[in-house]
C-alpha cells in the first residue's frame, strides 16, 4: 500500500497534536511534531543567553542543537530530545510558550528545521503537524487539513492542558499567548501561518478529539 504524508497545519491549540498523534497510530504512520522542534531551539537559545536579534549567534548556535524523537515505553509516546536529554516536559511551560514565535520567525531557524522536517518525512508514511508543512515542507503533501477554533475554546483546552501538568496559569495570560504566536507566526516573512490553497479546514470548537481523528483517517483511507 502506498505511504501518503499528512500535513496537519493551524492555529495554536486546536488539537492538532492530539489529532495527528492519533491518527499516526491508526495508520501505523509517524508523528512528527514540528513545533517541539521549535520548542527545542528556543529552550537551547534561552539557556545559552543567544540574543534573538543576532542572526549570526543564532546561525552558530544552531550547529549545536540536534533534536531527536525517542519513544518511551512507560508513557507510550515520542519525546523531545536535545542533545540526547529528554526536554518533553520543560518546553511545553508557559516561559517557552513566550518566546517559540519569536524564535521560530528567525530565517535560519526556519531553514534549518524544514531541512530536518523534509528529511525526516522524506519516506513518507507520516503525519506532521505545524503551521508551514502543507505550504512550505510538504507542498506536496497528498492530505492536508488546516484546523481552526474560536480562541476562547483553544484558552480552555491548553489551560486544561497545564493544569494537568501542574501549571497553574490564567485564561487571560494564556489566551494572550495565543493571540500573540497566531499573529507572529501568520505575519513573518519565512513560512507565514497560512491555509494551503489544496489544503481541507476543519473547525474543532465543538468537536471531540476522537471526531476530528475519525475525521482526519476517513479522508486519508480515501487516499491511500
Ligand atoms: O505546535 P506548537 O504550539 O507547539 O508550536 C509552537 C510554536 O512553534 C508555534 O507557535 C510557532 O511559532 C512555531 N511553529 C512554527 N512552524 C511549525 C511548527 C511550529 O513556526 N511548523
């Protein structure tokens, strides 16, 4: 059976992780999670004191970031790993939240992660979720699903999300946050958050997560 990619593209917090992370397991597909790797970077650019406005800093330093996925067999899932530590809990804080955006609209972070990205999805058989893979990593990705939702809900969900990580932090900070990554992340010049013109929506505000996954399966098994 021929492998498809899945480009699984949208705004902060509609579920999109969630979704594809299901639906690779159904599939017996990867999952990659592109914005983990975005995470990554800006967590090795904060310890490292690496001024986000000095593109030759940036540029240097990212020779020195190697991201993997490494399965653990106690949670069942893939986690992040920098340099070989595992940094799946520290990236998703609220204090990473902060700063990906900014980071991840840097031109040579972009070019060096989609290089990763397209390499990685380069034997196809994955679902990658992001905000450039239908556009940009995948153009020519044969599924590609773009997820919206009112931001009130997308607050609730992540809030949620924190609380039960042990982070306690406010619907206001939180929608704030998402408000602000939504912005940077659809207005920079490299990679712009933006809706394939081939690409389906699906909006996930009054949706289960296990709807949006059945969802995403029925028009992939179209494909396949
Ligand atoms: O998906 P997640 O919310 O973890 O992504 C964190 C941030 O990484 C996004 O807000 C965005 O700034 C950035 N990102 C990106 N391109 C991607 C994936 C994520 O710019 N393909």
């Amino acid at each position: 059976m021929p492998k498809i990619v899945i480009a699984i593209d949208g705004y902060s917090s509609c579920g999109k992780s969630t979704t594809a992370k299901q639906v690779a397991a159904r599939l017996g597909y990867a999952y990659i999670d592109t914005g983990a790797m975005y995470r990554a970077v800006s967590l090795f650019l904060l310890q490292n004191h690496i001024a986000l406005t000095n593109p030759k800093a940036v540029q240097e330093a990212l020779h020195h970031i190697h991201i993997s996925f490494n399965f653990n067999p106690k949670t069942g899932r893939n986690e992040t790993c920098l340099n070989s530590l595992n940094i799946e809990e520290e990236i998703r804080k609220m204090y990473i939240s902060d700063i990906v955006s900014e980071v991840s609209a840097i031109p040579e972070v972009r070019y060096a992660m989609v290089a990763q990205q397209q390499k990685m999805g380069r034997k196809r058989g994955v679902v990658m979720d992001g905000r450039d893979i239908g556009t940009k990593v995948f153009p020519d990705a044969e599924l590609k699903i773009f997820m919206t939702a009112d931001p009130v809900i997308r607050a609730q969900r992540r809030q949620i999300e924190l609380l039960q990580k042990g982070e306690m932090v406010g619907l206001d900070e939180i929608l704030t946050n998402l408000k602000k990554r939504d912005f940077i992340d659809s207005n920079r010049s490299e990679g712009p958050l933006r809706k394939a013109d081939d690409a389906i929506e699906l909006d996930t505000s009054y949706i289960t997560l296990d709807e949006q996954a059945d969802w995403v399966v029925q028009l992939a098994d179209e494909k396949i």
